[in-house]
C-alpha cells in the first residue's frame, strides 16, 4: 500500500511538474540562448547534457578583461542562473593563457581620468565608486548564481583572474597554472573580491597578506597546498577533461539539491553556525517536499540511474 501511495505521489508530482515546464517554455522565446552565442568577450557552449562551458574568448589578448568582458559576465551568469537546462557551468579559458587580468590598454585612460585634477573630488569619489562597485557585480554574480561553478585554471591567472576564480565553488589547474595578486604593481588594492574571499578560501591570513602585498606568484603545487585549488592535473586537455567529467556529474543529481547545496554552503561561510542551521531548517522545510527526494530514494534502491525535472 505504500508503495502504491509513494507511486501515485511521484506520479502527480511528475505531471504537475511537467506541467509547469511547459507553461514556462511557452512563455520564454529564445532570446536567452540566442543571446548567450553572441557574447564577444566569452564563448558559450553546451558540451553535455544540463552542463554549460562559458569559456574566456581572447586569446589573442591572453584573455584580458577588457569593457566589454565585465558587462557580458554579469548578463551571462545572470541567464545562467535562470535557465532550467543549466544546472552546473564550467569556467575556462581559451588560447596560453586562462587570463591576464585587467586590460590595461583598454582601461589606462580611464584610469588616468581618476587621478585628473580640476573635478570635484567628492564628486569624483562618487562616480569612481559606483564604477567600482559595477566591476564587483561580475565576480559577485558567480558567486549568486545558484549552480555550481567549477573553474578550470591553466597557465597564467593574474589580477582579476584570482578576482573571479575566487567566487568560484570549485577551483582546478593545470601544472603550469600560475596565480598572481597583481593589483599592488599597479599602484592599488585589489577591489573586485580577492581580499574578501580568499582568506576564507586558504584558511591562512597571514599567506593571503604576503601574496596581495608582495604580488608573490603562486605555482600549482602551492595552490594546492594551501588549498586555492582541489586537484592539479598534467596539462589543459586534461584539465578541462576532469573539470567536464565533475560538471556531468553534478548535473545527473537534483537540481534542488545542488543549489540548496551551494545557497547553504554560502550562507553559512558568511553567518553563525546557529543561525545558519536555523536557515538550513527553514530551506529544507519546503525542499524536503520536492518529488526529487522520492526520485532519488526510489533510483538509490533500485540501484538505477535518477531523472530529474527541469527546475
């Protein structure tokens, strides 16, 4: 009788489910996956089922983050975080290099306008904090975005690059990986999230304040020590291989219980241990109902593989 029940349960949580896919899909145009093939700064591609490669696209240019690079990173996390065939994305970097960090030939003007005298310098202030706080948002937008996001370092990761893989939930490299708090050497403090979220990340302040104060370069050997990164592989096929591999199988779990996963694990960097339990109960007392729970129980005892509903 049970399992009838438990049957019939799953089977109208299926309908209904599928239901509002539907109505979902009816109403959105294709205007989210035309958009994501036309970024110039990034390559988007959908290399297996519910996993989403947004790749770095300048190679040309050691994939330096350039005006147009900073905008399109919060428009595409921001589709990403949306879109119900995304369910976990990989980071890499195409050509030499995964990047060189701010582009220094496209911003030296603005940065030279910062320290022109005869504006105002409240004013000023004012204008150049906003700006700074847009360049936050594209690393911050990883950071919020709730599917996993695994990021694939090879060769140089300078500046802005520790920035992004920073907000990043899962960090790989290849052996020639090389990882640089840049920002010092051009006469600043690193302001886009390095300083925010890398202690947290290593566990060793006195490490993180070496590096951002000597701009010290870090090999991947000592990346992994120090735990900025979790594996090291040979080279970059092999990298993105295992990178691709952990991405697929992510996306084969709930999608419920990915992201509540990944919203938990953030909150509770950021909060007390009671308060995040508290927050974790709250969470779980409306996902707990989701027909993903008896998929993956049924699935688990039948020892076959689980399919879940878009979300």
């Amino acid at each position: 009788m049970a399992l009838f029940l438990g049957r019939r349960l799953l089977s109208r949580q299926t309908n209904a489910a599928h239901l509002l896919s539907r109505r979902m899909a009816s109403s959105q145009g294709g205007d989210d996956l035309e958009r994501l093939s036309q970024f110039e700064s990034l390559a988007v591609r959908r290399p297996s089922d519910f996993v989403v490669q947004v790749e770095l696209n300048r190679p040309e240019k050691r994939n330096a983050m350039n005006r147009v690079f900073w905008k399109e990173m919060v428009e595409c996390f921001n589709l990403l975080a949306i879109d119900e065939n995304c369910r976990v994305v990989l980071l890499t970097g195409a050509g030499k290099s995964f990047t060189g960090g701010l582009d220094l030939m496209d911003f030296g003007p603005e940065m030279m306008r910062w320290t022109a005298e005869g504006e105002d310098v409240s004013r000023k202030a004012m204008a150049l904090r906003r700006f700074i706080g847009e360049m936050q948002e594209t690393f911050s937008v990883i950071e919020r975005c709730p599917k996993p996001v695994i990021a694939a370092v090879h060769s140089a990761c300078i500046g802005g690059g520790v920035d992004m893989i920073s907000a990043c939930d899962v960090r790989y490299c290849s052996e020639d990986a090389v990882f640089q708090i840049k920002e010092v050497d051009l006469g600043l403090a690193a302001d886009v999230g390095t300083l925010q979220r890398l202690p947290k990340i290593v566990g060793n302040d006195s490490l993180v304040r070496e590096l951002a104060l000597t701009a010290a370069k870090l090999d991947a050997r000592r990346a992994l020590e120090i735990g900025l990164v979790s594996r090291v592989f040979p080279d970059q096929p092999s990298l993105v291989a295992a990178g691709l591999q952990v991405a697929k199988e992510i996306a084969a779990r709930s999608p419920v219980a990915i992201q509540g996963t990944k919203v938990n694990l953030n909150y509770a960097r950021d909060h007390s241990t009671a308060e995040s339990l508290d927050f974790m109960a709250t969470w779980n007392a409306a996902m707990l109902q989701s027909e993903d729970v008896v998929k993956a129980v049924t699935a688990q005892m039948a020892k076959t593989p689980a399919e879940f509903s878009k979300l």
